[in-house]
C-alpha cells in the first residue's frame, strides 16, 4: 500500500479551492460579479495541484500550466465586467481559447509556463490601462470619485504583478536553490495568492454601487477629442463656460450631494459631451475639481465667518460633501492646509 504524504502547501491549496467555492456562492447571480465568478472558479480548480504534486495521476499529462494561461484574461475580464455594464461572457470567451488550447501542449509545460507569463504580463497591462482610463473618466463626469474609483481593484492588480514576478522567479530557480529554499516559497506565495482572492472576494462583495455610464463616458471622451480639433471652439468653450458659472452661481446647484455632470447638463439643457468638454477646454478642468472647488470655496467662507471647529463636519455636507474623509482630501488638495489648520491660521489673522 503506498502512502501519501500531505505537505503544508497542499492545505493551503485545499483551502484555497474551499475559499474560491464559497465565493462563487457569494455572488453568484449578480451581473457585475461574472467575471470574478470565473476567476474563482479556476481558483477553485486548485485541488489539481494537489493531485499533480502529489504525482497521482502521474499518467496524465500537467493541466495547471495551461490553468495558469488562463489567469492573465481572467483578471482583465474581472476589471472590465466590473466597469461595464453591459459584459456579456459569450462576446468574451475568446480570450480563455489560448487556455483550451494550451491543454493540448501540456508535455511541453515549460514552454506553456512561459507563454502564460507572457501572457499574464500583457493582460495585466490592460487591465491597468483600462482602469486608467476609467478614473480619468470618472473624474470628468462625477465628484464621488473615491466611491466608485475601484481602488480595491487596482490594489489587488498590483499585488498580482509582484507575486507573479516573484513565483516566475522561484520556478527559473529551481535548479539553483535548496529544496528547502523553494518549499518555503511557495508556501509564501500560495499563502499570500490566497490571502488576495479573500480580500478580493471581500471588497468586491462591499463595492456599494458601480458607475454604470462608462459606455457613455467613452463617448464622451471621443466627441471632446473632435470637438478639440477646431481651435475657433476654444473661444466657444469661454462663452458656455461663462454660461455655466452664471448658472452655478444664481442656483446654487453644485451643494447638492452627488451632484453629477449629467444633472448639470439636463439643468443647462445641453449634452454631457459638450459640458464636460466646456469645463475642461473653456475652465481648464475636470468636472470633478470644478466643483468641489466650488463647494470648498463655499466651506472657506462660512468658516470665515464662525471661525470655529466644532461643526465643520455639517457645513461640509451642506455644501455637498458625502464623506469626512473625501471632504478633508478635497480641502488639503485645494487650500494646502486641512479644515482645522486653515480655522486656526483665521484665528491668528
């Protein structure tokens, strides 16, 4: 009878699988989590490396190498059912073909390891892309940045990164460094692999609301680059620009929570693309720090007027703000002193 031995690793790849099921079971059936329903589900496939380290179905050929050509497209998939809302998983199974394929070449492991890195490296760049792209955009069209700027996502993005670099690295070393060396490696990596799916799983299900206009905001983007083309708009920008801060400054509008270029636009009866492209082009910003400009410049003088600290909490969220800590980094950002730090330098004057 031969036994099996079962290593710390093989716990945490037991683990790991217990953790990717029951996080499927989390959000399944929710349209913005398809993509990270199917990360998790080749993280629930972790039990095979068990099987395959522990040299069970040594008859068969290696299928974690060709699992690992699919995490690259997996992770650009999560980011960008997470931005748009209408991902359809049939229009993006393309991507998952090289995996299916890599199956079949699996003998070769080390050369379809290599071709996942690759692979791994260029999705991971646009996944950072696009989410670039997405916080520029929402910076242009909403003052709730820090609430939907996803930056949960970007973290866990860039801790893949460095974990991939690091594991490319143990597995290139393998036949210079002690055995012991490695065991403990990878038990880090696998350890830290797991904790990241947790914290994924975890912010995800805790993201509150979605920006669901991306679509829109693209467009956005491409009409403002026309609109931009033609420099004898840029004096027309001026004009609209001066139109909106009359209306900003008689109606008061922008100390509403939430305040959005869309209902900017539907008040001034004009389209987003060419409000947004006013503000930038005609006022030499982003909608975002227009406003809360506007609403900081708001908060400065009804603190000149109290010079006191005790309720700066309230006059903020009467001025638009929905959170302390987005109010504060508003403040800093626009004054170079915080809430508390500009009251007093009132108090000396």
């Amino acid at each position: 009878m031969t036994l099996i031995s079962i290593y710390p690793v093989n716990i945490l790849h037991i683990i790991f699988t217990t953790i990717a099921v029951l996080g499927i079971f989390m959000v399944m059936g929710k349209p913005q989590y398809k993509g990270l329903v199917m990360l998790l589900a080749l993280h629930s496939l972790e039990f095979i490396n068990i099987i395959e380290e522990l040299n069970i179905t040594r008859q068969y050929w290696l299928v974690t190498p060709a699992m690992q050509v699919a995490l690259g497209p997996l992770y650009y998939l999560l980011v960008k059912n997470m931005i748009y809302r209408d991902f359809r998983v049939k229009a993006h199974l393309i991507h998952l073909m090289p995996a299916v394929i890599a199956i079949a070449f699996t003998p070769w492991w080390p050369q379809v390891l290599a071709i996942a890195y690759i692979s791994l490296a260029i999705y991971l760049v646009m996944s950072f892309r696009l989410l670039w792209r997405y916080r520029v955009y929402l910076k242009e069209t909403t003052v709730d940045y820090d609430g939907y700027a996803l930056g949960w996502l970007f973290n866990t993005l860039t801790v893949v990164s460095v974990i991939e670099i690091v594991d490319f690295t143990r597995l290139n070393l393998q036949l210079v460094l002690d055995i012991e060396v490695l065991v403990h490696w990878y038990f880090i990596s696998t350890f830290i692999a797991l904790s990241l799916t947790s914290y994924l799983i975890i912010n995800a299900i805790r993201q509150p609301e979605l920006y669901n206009s991306f679509e829109d905001m693209e467009s956005i983007s491409l009409k403002k680059e026309k609109l931009e083309q033609a420099d004898k708009e840029h004096q027309q920008a001026k004009v609209i620009f001066a139109d909106i801060e009359n209306y900003l400054t008689n109606s008061q509008s922008f100390l509403q929570a939430k305040y959005s270029l869309r209902d900017l636009s539907q008040s001034l009866g004009l389209s987003e693309q060419l409000v947004s492209w006013t503000i930038n082009k005609g006022g030499d910003i982003n909608f975002s720090d227009y406003i809360n400009g506007k609403r900081i410049n708001v908060v400065k003088a009804k603190l000149q007027e109290q010079k006191q600290a005790a309720n700066i909490l309230a006059i903020a969220f009467d001025a638009g703000f929905s959170s302390k800590s987005t109010f504060n980094a508003v403040f800093k950002k626009q004054t170079n002193l915080t809430p508390s730090e500009y009251i007093k330098s009132l108090n000396n004057n």
